[in-house]
C-alpha cells in the first residue's frame, strides 16, 4: 500500500472515530440537558440542588478514582501495540482492572461514610441544619454505589480506545445517559404520583420531614425520596454501560488473541508499568478538572464582587446562574465535538511517536487541529449570532440571561483548542506540561475575574475565563512547536478561512433573524427564530466548507467537491 493509501486509510480512521465519540458525547450531553426540565418541574428548584449538591461530591470521586484512565490506558495500549509487545498492554489490563475494582470500592466506602460530614459543610450556616443534613447524606450515599462499576467501566473503555475502537465508549456513554434518565424519572413519578400514600413510602417520608413543605427548605420527605431514587440512578446507568461493554467485549475477540510478545522483547515489570499509567492519568486529571476550577473561582468570587459594586443579591445570584449554569451547559455542546476528538487523538499521536516518524505526527497534529476547529468555529459562531432566540428557547422564563451567553460564546472555541492541545502534549510524551499550562490559566482567571466583574459586571466573569484558557493555549501550542517543530502556516491560512466562511454565515443568519425575529418576544418565535437560524448556518458553511474543497480534505473523499464535466 502506497504511503498516500496509508495516510487516507488512517485519515478515514480517525475520522470515523472522533465522528463516532462525537456523536456520543453530543448525544449524551443533549439528553443530559434536556431531561432537567421534568425532573425540576416534579421537584422543584430544591430538589434539584439537593441532586446537584450529592453531584458535586460525586463528581470529585469520579475524578480521583478513575484518574484520566480511559485516555491513559489507550495511550498506553497504543503505545505497546506499536512496539508489537501485545503481552505488556493485555498485562497491564488486567492488572489495572484490579486496581479499579479495588479503587472503586475504597471510593464508595469513602464517600458512603463521609456523607454526614460532607453533608454538615455544605449547609453549616443554613437555617433548620438537621433536616437538610439528613437528607443531603441520604442522598449522597444514594449515588455513591455508582462508584462500584466507574472506575472498572473506565479501564474497558480505555482498553478499546487504545485498539482505536471508538464505537464501545460512545455507544456504552449513550445507553448509560438513556437507562440513568429511564429510571430517574420513571423513579420520580412513581414516589411522587403512584405510591405517595403508599406503607412502604409513607413512613420513610415522616422520618424525613414529612409530605409537607418544610418552609426554610422547600423540601419534604416525599421530594427527598424521590431526589434519592434520582441519585441511584447512576448506579443503574452505569450497569446499562457495562451490558454493552461486555456485548462488545465478547464481539471484539481478535483484539484480545494478540497476548504474546515477540520472541525477544522485553518483560516488563508490572511495578513500572503500573507507575507509567499513573503517570500519564495524573496530567489527564488536571485537565478534567481544570473546567470545574475556573467555575470554583467564579462561585467564590463573582456574587461577592457584584454585591460590593452595588448589586443586589438577587441580581448578582442571577448572574452567577446565567453564567455558569445556563450559558456554560449550552457551550459545552459543539465543545464535546472536540472532547471527541482529543479522546480519539492520543492513541493515535501516541503511536506514530513511539515509532519516531515525526512526520506523521505533525501530519497527524495538523489534521487535528483542523477538524476540530472545522466543527467549532461554526459552532460559536452561530451562538453568538442566536444568543437571543436560543436561549429564550431554552430557558423561556429567563430570556434576559440571553446576553450571558452572547459573551460567553467564544469560551468555546478557546476550550475546544485548549482540549486538543492538552490530548496532543499527552500522545507526544508532555503531559506534565499540561499542569503548568492549566495551572497557569487558573491563575490569569483568578487575578482578572474580580477587576473584570467590577469593571463588565457578570459578563466579565467570562472574559476572565476566556483569558485564562487563552494564556495556557499559548504555553501548549508554545510546547508543540519546541518538540514536533510544527509548521503553522497551512494551519494559519486554513483556520482564517474556517472563520471568513463562519463571517458569511453569520451575516446569512442575522438577515434571517431580521425578518424572523418579532419586537415582542415569545417562546414560538424564538423556536421559529432558532430553527430557521440553525438550517441557514448550516446549509451556508456547509455549502462553503463543501465547495472550497476545505471539507473534502478534512473529512474525506464523501465529502469531496467535483465539477460536473
């Protein structure tokens, strides 16, 4: 096979993959937005922060226990599959199997028996402490059981990625979202509208606080039973998840026949090969983590400032809420696209470096970046462009946050290109730098975000964020270049045409909005408005990605132009 079949095949390959993910994750994030607005209207706005608070705890385990596992474990696999030491990766497997088992049940015996005093700090200075405290821990150690199978689903996923099998994680992610919001809702219901008056449920719900609202917290027993079946929900995702792994475990049987090593490769011990892992997982951690971080720094901050600046409360909370609830869950979507691509990137990166063709992995480093910008800068650039009837779809009762998210829009592209950059400097072996570079952005983010909100108001809080992932962007791309000597030029010409093409379609859409978009608000027009918006945008770049040839040599001959002869 000639060495232009080879880079088309591996192209296709990739390709495929990161569509793959993509899919997944866009899948998994739109069901995970769109399933909130019943639970809230069956619990409340307190039931929902009692979910969100048992969540957070949650999130943080989740974090420390599968530690970057999933994109460690495919790097590594790739890593030892391009040296023909297929004994060293399956070693490795299932070694690391049993620490994630061990790790996942040392996670839930943590977070089972610390829930009371978690649940203590989070409502220390609230009034009717007990209540809350009791049902905070109930439901805390509701979720905590979901931590039994994490880790262990992390290791099998990352075993898969490491073979560039992208189909069992994005599938395993969709059927987890789909059985987790099956059951938390079909849960909910039935506490709530089928066996309120119930032996059973009844006597738990007095223990709890009884059927009526309690006043300070607008929660009662019923409302904490069913935010407890919510929480458990996890823990019956998780299952779904692993059910389809194992059905594609048992599918995927030539990978798992490749155990030997080569006669004269080296036996490794698995001390090392465990401290190897670990030392790819903590760099990846600190890039999970980074997102939740600048939010830390915006909820210790942001209402502060604004009270100090002479913001009411309500006006300041409303703006942290804006902010980091509602216009952070809508960027996040095309931002998943190149989450996608950095899972589908490290193995791939990983293996033309081991095998030191440099040329190929700045080849492969290119074609990366340019994917995933071909798919974000539309994506933001079309935010911004429908801000307004976007988010008055979305959340009709508070169309005014809709500016929020016309600010905060770009964050997308920034963290799309901090995501990938971060996937690139772990598959060429500089994945610590990725803790300087992070570490350096939340330190921009937390020296600007109070002279910002002071001088913007809550949207500054945004741009803070936007100039922190810019400073560890520039550290990152800084270090890519030193190692692969990367040429930029074609990169360069081809990212300022992405977003000459997303300039016309922004002009196509805002003509459209001009004559869909009424003086007088209402959730129909919006829709109507967001509709018609979104078919433009998307016919307009596509039409252009498409006929300058752009799309072709970045997704493939499909999606070639030709001239009709």
């Amino acid at each position: 096979m000639s060495s232009s079949a080879k880079q088309d095949s591996g192209r296709a390959s990739f390709v495929k993959g990161t569509l793959l993910l993509s899919a997944g994750n866009l899948t998994s994030r739109m069901l995970g937005l769109l399933y909130t607005f019943p639970f809230q209207a069956m619990v409340g706005i307190a039931g929902v922060t009692l979910y969100q608070a048992a969540y957070t705890y949650y999130a943080i385990m989740i974090s420390i226990s599968t530690a970057g596992i999933p994109v460690a474990v495919s790097k590594f696999i790739a890593k030892y599959n391009a040296l023909g030491e297929y004994g060293t990766s399956q070693r490795l497997f299932r070694q690391g199997m049993k620490l994630m088992l061990a790790t996942g049940v040392v996670a839930f015996l943590l977070l089972f028996f610390a829930a009371p005093w978690l649940s203590e700090l989070m409502v220390r200075n609230s009034e009717n402490n007990q209540q809350y405290i009791e049902s905070l821990t109930l439901v805390t150690r509701s979720v905590s059981f979901a931590l039994l199978l994490i880790p262990a689903m992390s290791m099998v996923r990352g075993y898969f990625q490491g073979h560039q099998d992208m189909a069992p994680t994005a599938i395993s992610q969709v059927v987890e979202q789909i059985v987790r919001i099956l059951f938390l809702l079909s849960g909910t219901m039935l506490v709530l509208f089928v066996f309120a008056d119930s032996d059973f449920i009844r006597p738990i719900a007095n223990a709890l606080g009884g059927t009526q609202a309690v006043e300070t917290t607008e929660l009662n027993g019923l409302k904490v039973i069913a935010v407890t079946i919510a929480t458990f929900s996890a823990f019956i995702g998780a299952i779904g998840s692993f059910a389809v792994l194992i059905m594609y475990w048992k599918r995927r049987k030539d990978i798992h026949r490749q155990t030997e090593n080569p006669a004269g490769t080296p036996v490794r011990s698995m001390k090392s090969l465990l401290l190897e892992l670990l030392s790819y997982s903590i760099p990846i951690v600190m890039v999970g983590v980074s997102t939740p971080l600048y939010q830390l720094i915006d909820q210790l901050t942001m209402v502060n400032t604004l009270l100090s600046s002479g913001a009411t409360v309500s006006e300041a909370t409303s703006a942290y809420g804006f902010l980091t609830g509602n216009a952070h869950k809508i960027v996040l979507i095309p931002v998943s696209v190149a989450a996608s691509v950095s899972m589908a990137t490290i193995p791939l990166v990983t293996r033309s470096f081991t095998t030191g063709d440099m040329q190929k992995v700045r080849n492969q480093v290119n074609h990366i970046f340019q994917v995933s910008f071909f798919v974000t800068i539309p994506a933001v650039i079309g935010l911004v462009a429908l801000a307004e009837p976007l988010f008055g779809t979305l959340f009709p009762g508070d169309r005014e946050g809709w500016v929020y998210l016309f600010h905060y829009a770009p964050s997308a592209f920034f963290l799309a290109y901090y995501s990938v950059a971060a996937a690139i400097l772990q598959g060429i072996n500089r994945q610590y730098f990725t803790i300087f570079a992070t570490s350096m952005g939340l330190l921009t983010k937390l020296a600007l975000n109070v002279p910002l909100v002071y001088w913007l108001g809550g949207i500054g809080a945004g741009y803070a964020t936007i100039l922190g992932y810019i400073v560890a962007i520039v550290l990152m791309v800084w270090m890519i270049q030193r190692t692969l000597q990367f040429p930029y030029k074609q990169l360069l010409r081809r990212t300022i045409l992405m977003f000459l093409m997303g300039a016309a379609m922004f002009a196509a859409v805002y003509l459209s909005l001009l004559i869909t978009l009424n003086e007088e608000a209402s959730w129909g027009n919006d829709i109507f408005a967001t509709v018609v918006g979104v078919t433009i945008g998307i016919l307009v770049y596509g039409y252009l990605g498409w006929r300058s040839h752009l799309a072709g040599k970045l997704l493939g001959k499909r999606f070639e132009y030709r001239r009709k002869k």
